[in-house]
C-alpha cells in the first residue's frame, strides 16, 4: 500500500484522546488511535513519522513496524512506540479495507464469535484530562452529569452497582477501593482502617451476588511490596478473580516474589510493552493473566506475537480499554482471533457516553459478551462532524 496522506484529530473537548486517519492511493482510510500524551503524539506523527511513512512505496503493518523501529529511540513505552501503536492499528484497519477482511480475518481468522466482557468501574469522565493520573482525575461531578458514575457506585453503594451489573448480563467487575489510601501514603503504608473500608466494598459485593460477579481488584501500580501482600492477604478470603498491577510491570522479581507468596492470581502488562518487557514477566512466572494495550504496546503487529509468546506459557490474554473506541474494537479482533484471547475489558460508562459521540461502527456488547461486526478492517468510522468541528484540532500530512 502507497500512504498519500495523514491526518490526526485532537478534540478539545475530550483532551486524553487522539485520533489518526492514514489514506492510501486507493481512497481506503484506515483509522488509529492514542490516549493520554496526545500533543506529543500528533507532533511525532507529523514531523518524524509522516515522512518515513511518505517514503515508503510498499506500507504494510509490518514494513510500517520495521520503517518506526530505529535504532535510536526504539524501546520502552514512550511517545515514538505510542505513535507507532495508533499508526499501526490504523495500517491494520487499512489493511482489512484493502483485502476486504475484518480485522479478525486479516489476523487468521475468528476462533469464536464473542467473548466475555467485564465492566471497569469508571464514570465517563475518568482520566478525561492529561493533567493527573490520580484521583483527581476521576471526573466524578462531570460523570454524575451524563447518568454513570460507577466509580461513585462502587465506593458508596457497591452492592446496588453490582446488582445491577449482574442483572444486565455482566459477570465481572473492576473496582480500586486502595488508591485514595495509596495516595495519602505514597503507596508506602496503609492502616488497619483504610484496609477494612476496602474490605468493605469488596463483601458487600460478595453479599449480593456471590461468586457468580469476577471481582478484579485494580491496585495502579501504586504499592510497595510489603503492603500489596498486606491487602493481598486480607481480600484473598473473598476470592478476586485476580489483582491487577500490584507492582509496576517492571519490577519483575518483586513481582514474582509477591506472586510466590500469595495465592490470588496477578494481571499486568497494559503498561509493559513488547515481548521483551513481557517475556521476563512470564519465565518469572510474576504473571497470571496478560493486560497488554494493543495502542501503548505498539499496536497489533506487537500484540499478536506477544500473544503467542504467552501461549507457551499457558497465559491468557485480556486486552486493555478504558481507553478508546478504536482501542476496544481492535481488542475484540484481537481476542476473537487468537488462541488465548478469553476476556475483554469495557467501561460502560465510555461506550455508552462519549465513545458514541465521536465515532460509528462500535462493537455490539450483549449479555454480558462483545461482538464484532462484518464490516471490514475493525468498523470503527470518526463521525463525519469531527472533521469540520471549531472543537477538534485537525492537522494533515500529505505525501509530496
Ligand atoms: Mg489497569
């Protein structure tokens, strides 16, 4: 394929997202997308990787990876693999469009037609700013406003929440009861108080729906060892389906330690990118059940051979949202089509709201299961008044 233009849109109004359209000589667009860092990201698309991109005569999703891999700025999980990872996903989209294929067919096809879904706790306008990644970013009042606030729910009334998850088909929840004790500590220490208010919330859920509700419990990273395994231990009586990021990613012998000394499984990766930043977490064994962000880890070119990868180490993969609606689309591909693909994260708060306000084409979520359409590429279309909106910052390369 022959790139001949690109075009990123930034709306104001929605600060944390960042959306990437790639045109081919043919008329097909395929589209990407990034969230959080999006300034820096539009910036790198259009002065460093446009014209790499430009240069190219034949771009395909891996030619593309190989032409953004330099050997100067090539690793970690910093803005040149961000921008690789929305452009990645828009050549993949690209693809499908030019062959005629979903996603999921470009990929080898689907080894099922849905997969389960659970519910990240959020309200619609969680992370909405790039300002802070703490609660100060929860975007509560604004969240009440539009009719979900279900990080609200959980703190306040978290039977009722899951009851009404339950009801509407949904079998587990995502919830973070910790971070406001980890932000006054630094994540250094928690009192006996702090432990059972979270407690709290997490039997009142039990109380009401059982088992039958997977109860993920998110720690962000935000915790020594120590007092991880001092939650850890008091929530293990309720048995989460799984903790995810105790410890950051990259502290991989902590986190096998603390996996060793626990009996709940771990999740982590959405913030671990590539095989080489997963590979160690599995022959560790630190990893239970694998998050990886399609977008932040590099897009599907990387995804898929982590995937593998995690295969052989009898890891499941459950794809990272909370994020995007292009995000979630290229999710469900992804996980349709991939041998240890079992579980996809939603956020209704998202799909439901503001995820409706920008694009067309989002994935069918029903009883508590995703599925994809037969539209070609991942299906998902900006909504035509994005382009010519006072409120979204378009800005276009083309080829010379
Ligand atoms: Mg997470």
């Amino acid at each position: 394929m022959k790139i001949t233009k690109i075009e990123t849109f930034r709306p104001l109004a929605h600060p944390s997202s960042l959306w990437v359209e790639v045109h081919d000589d043919k008329g097909n667009v395929g589209l990407g997308e990034s969230f959080f860092s999006q300034t820096v990201i539009e910036e790198y698309i259009h002065t460093i990787a446009a014209p790499l991109i430009f240069a190219s005569a034949n771009i395909n999703p891996e030619s593309l990876n190989f032409a953004l891999t330099p050997y100067v700025g090539y690793q970690g999980g910093g803005i040149e693999v961000r921008s690789l990872g929305a452009l990645d996903v828009a050549v993949w989209d690209l693809w499908g469009k030019s062959i005629n294929a979903t996603m999921a067919d470009s990929l080898g096809g689907k080894l099922q037609d849905s997969v389960k879904i659970y519910n990240t706790c959020a309200g619609s306008s969680y992370m909405k700013k790039t300002s802070s990644q703490n609660s100060k970013n929860w975007g509560v009042a604004e969240s009440k406003e539009k009719g979900y606030e279900d990080l609200q729910a959980f703190f306040n009334t978290p039977a009722k929440l899951a009851r009404e998850l339950y009801d509407s088909g949904i079998e587990g929840m995502k919830i973070w009861p910790f971070d406001p004790a980890a932000e006054k500590s630094f994540g250094n220490s928690i009192s006996q108080k702090e432990i059972e208010a979270g407690v709290k919330i997490i039997s009142a859920i039990r109380d009401e729906v059982g088992m039958d509700m997977d109860l993920m419990i998110e720690f962000h990273a935000l915790w020594n060892r120590p007092t991880a395994k001092r939650i850890i231990d008091a929530i293990t009586p309720y048995q989460p389906f799984w903790i995810e990021d105790p410890l950051r990613p990259d502290a991989v012998d902590a986190l096998a330690k603390l996996r060793s000394e626990i009996s709940v499984p771990i999740a982590t990766g959405e913030t671990a990118i590539g095989r080489r930043q997963i590979l160690p977490l599995l022959e560790k064994g630190a990893v239970d059940y694998l998050t990886i962000d399609i977008s932040w880890t590099g897009g599907l070119t990387e995804s898929r051979k982590i995937a593998s990868l995690a295969d052989l180490f009898a890891v499941p993969v459950a794809p990272h949202d909370c994020s995007g609606p292009v995000a979630l689309a290229t999710s469900t591909h992804f996980s349709l089509s991939q041998r240890n693909g079992f579980l996809q994260e939603t956020a209704r708060a998202f799909v439901n709201t503001w995820y409706k306000d920008f694009v067309d084409g989002i994935p069918k979520i029903e009883n508590g299961r995703i599925y994809i359409s037969d539209a070609s590429g991942h299906g998902i279309t900006l909504q035509s008044w994005v382009r010519s909106s006072d409120e979204v910052i378009v800005r276009t390369s083309k080829a010379k």
